[in-house]
C-alpha cells in the first residue's frame, strides 16, 4: 500500500459533514439513484429477509435503507448530516434513521445480523475506524458490506472527471486533506482492512455499473452539486480553469453517447465480509 496523506481527522470529517450537509437536496436529485444501482447487489450479498437487523451506515437520503425495508428487514439507517437523515426520514418515515458518525456507532455491540455502507468508506477520515465499529456492532457470524468507486483508467467515469481536472485546472485546493478516494477500490486494500477488524473476507468484487446522463451538462450538474469532495474539485477552480474543466468534460462525454444519452461505465468494488 502507498503511504496515507497525514490527515486532520476532525477538520476532515467537519468539512464531508459541511459538503453533504449543503448537497443534500442536490444530491437526492442527482447522485442517489445512481450509487442505488448497487442497492441490489447489497441486498444479495447481505441476505436480506425479513426480519433481519439492518444497519445502514452513511445511509444518506436512504434509498438503500428502504430497499432493505422493502424486503422486510427491520432497518436502522445513520448519517452525520443532518439534512440528509432529515430527506430520509420524510420519504421513509417507517424506517428509524439516526444522526451519528460512523466511527463512533451510537449502539450497542451485538446488535444487528447486517451493516451496509454503500460509497459510505471513501468519506470517513478514519475507515479502519468505522470497519471496526461495524464489526462491533455485528453479532457473530453478522455480514458486512460496503462499496467504492473503482480507480481510473479502470472507471471511465472518474477518468473523464480527474483527467479534465489534471489537464485544466489544479487538484491543491484550501479543502483539508482527506483519505484517497479509491483506497478501497483496490480489492487487496479491502482484504486487509477488514482482515484487521477481525472479520472474514465473503468476497470482494468488482460491479460493472453505468451512470447515465440526459446530457453532458447533466454530468456536470451531478458533479458540481450533488457530489462532496468533487464537487469542490470543480468550485474551487477559477472561473476561466473551470471553464476549460467543463469544456473537456463535455466533449470526453461525446464518446459514451448512447441513444441520445450519455451512458458511462462506473465500476465500484464490492467488500463483503464476516464477523467471525
Ligand atoms: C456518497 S454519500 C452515500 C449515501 C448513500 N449511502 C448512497 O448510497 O446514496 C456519502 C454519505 O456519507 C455520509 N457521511 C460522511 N461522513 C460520515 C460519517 N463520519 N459518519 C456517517 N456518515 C457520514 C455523508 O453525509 C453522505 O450522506
């Protein structure tokens, strides 16, 4: 593994709970349906049936929190911002969401058969942190499974957004240092990680997903609005940098023009682990 960038842990964690906190109607609008097309993927590898106690960490607006209650989990979903547990709570009032950070679980040991976090680990400054508390809260024998983006050039997605970025703009912006995004894109890094926490690797696999997009200004609106630290990627830029991000977004877009839409490939890896 590369060495991790020194991070200020709280000045981090402020500033995701800031970005998320300001996204969230922005991001219910543009980005949740699309990290839900991993939603069916969790409930498999984390056997979902009634009566089940679901933890869904970092739930966001949650749409993944509902899915699971939709197949008679009984579910509890967490998220530090506020605005998004409130967004959750109004669209699914019979499910429980809690403010709470996911390094510090608000439960007692022992208490749920499974803990999702979908695109949840890549926001946390301290994710061997928050793997460790959802072994805690695990019961023996308990699932657990989280998602990340897979790293560019292998996620053409990604690729289009830090290749215009590199090419034009600057990537040293007055944002705190934060864990690398797709550390845990990297199936060995997941392996270890959760190896750490005591559990056992189920699997660990790549899911070949696609965003799709009316448009390329449409990519662009997702990013800029309903994403955290990349949407600071593009705010942060100068006027005229930015300008030129966005003309190469636009035209890299072109060459995933499907019918009329822009369809971009945007693989995330899938951890699925025991407690044992
Ligand atoms: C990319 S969103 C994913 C939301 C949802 N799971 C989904 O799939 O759409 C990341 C979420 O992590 C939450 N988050 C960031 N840091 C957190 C922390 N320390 N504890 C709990 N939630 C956190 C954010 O507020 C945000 O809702």
């Amino acid at each position: 593994m590369t060495a991790l960038p020194a991070i200020d842990h709280s000045a981090f964690k402020a500033f995701e709970r800031d970005c998320y906190s300001h996204a969230a109607n922005d991001y219910l609008d543009h980005a949740a349906r699309r990290t839900a097309t991993l939603n069916a993927h969790l409930l498999d590898a984390l056997g979902a049936e009634p009566g089940l106690r679901w933890l869904d960490v970092a739930c966001g607006p949650g749409l993944l929190s509902a899915a699971a209650a939709a197949r008679g989990c009984k579910v509890t979903g967490l998220d530090y911002a506020e605005p998004m547990v409130e967004l959750a709570r109004e669209a699914f009032p019979a499910i429980s969401f809690d403010v709470g950070d996911a390094e510090a679980l608000p439960f007692e040991s022992e208490q749920f058969d499974a803990v999702s976090c979908n695109f949840g680990i890549l926001h946390f400054p301290h994710p061997e942190q928050a793997i460790a508390e959802a072994a805690r809260v695990l019961v023996p024998g308990g699932k657990y499974a989280f998602t990340c983006w897979a790293p560019p050039p292998r996620n053409p997605f990604m690729a289009l957004i830090f290749s215009a970025v590199q090419e034009h703009g600057t990537l040293d912006l007055p944002v705190p240092p934060g864990p690398p995004l797709f550390r845990f894109g990297d199936p060995d890094e997941c392996a270890r990680a959760v190896s750490e926490a005591g559990m056992e690797v189920v699997e660990i696999r790549e899911v070949c997903i696609e965003w799709e997009f009316a448009s390329a200004d449409d990519i662009l609106t997702t990013v800029a609005r309903g994403t955290g630290r990349l949407g600071r990627l593009l705010d942060l830029q100068t006027p005229a940098r930015r300008q030129l991000i966005e003309q190469a977004i636009v035209a890299g877009a072109e060459a995933h023009e499907r019918d009329g839409h822009i369809v971009i490939p945007a693989p995330a890896t899938l951890t699925v682990a025991r407690r044992t």
